[in-house]
C-alpha cells in the first residue's frame, strides 16, 4: 500500500526562476518535478563512494608504477598488499579530498 503525502514543502521564486523550473519540468507538472528534484537531492550522494574507489585504483596504479619502473618484478603478495593498503585507505582520502574541496573558494 502505498503512503499518502502529507506533508508539504513550498518557496516562493522569482518570475525568471519560475520561468527556468517550468521549462526543466517540461511535461511535468512543476510540483511532481519539484518533487523528484528534491528526493535526488535528498538521495545520500554517491560521489564520496566514487570518489574513493577512484582514488583507490590511482594509489594501486601509481604503486605499480613507481615499483615498476624501479625495477621490481610484481608478485602476487605484492598486488594483494597494493589492493589491501589502498583499500584501507580509500575513505579517509576521499573524505580529506571532500573536505579540502569544500573550502576552496568558489
């Protein structure tokens, strides 16, 4: 069964914002598309997960490089060892990449 909504949330808009929402709703109506814009933004972001598996692929990548490029032969230990540490590591950078990113100024 579905819920009922019962509960409402309003703002007021100037006429060029008005303008601008009525043409991204397009055959909407602007409350239902003001309603699925508001639970995306709503919606936990994604993006810190992305982030983090992204920084992790460059830590283990920049690893083998560097270890490469010295010389050494790659061992199965050693990729368990990268995937592990970059692994374990990979919220706290993203959270630290995160944060700095939202001190910079605009």
């Amino acid at each position: 069964m579905a819920s009922r909504r019962t509960r409402a949330i309003g703002t007021k808009v100037t006429e060029e914002e008005y303008a601008r929402i009525a043409a991204l709703a397009g055959a909407q109506t602007i409350s239902e598309w003001a309603r699925a814009a508001l639970l995306d933004a709503a919606a936990p972001a994604s993006e810190p997960l992305v982030l983090a598996e992204v920084l992790a692929l460059r830590a283990i990548v920049l690893n083998l490089h560097f270890r490469i490029c010295a010389g050494e032969r790659i061992t199965e230990q050693m990729m368990h060892e990268l995937i592990a540490h970059a692994d374990h590591e990979k919220f706290e950078h993203a959270r630290q990449r995160l944060a700095s990113a939202d001190r910079r100024p605009s």
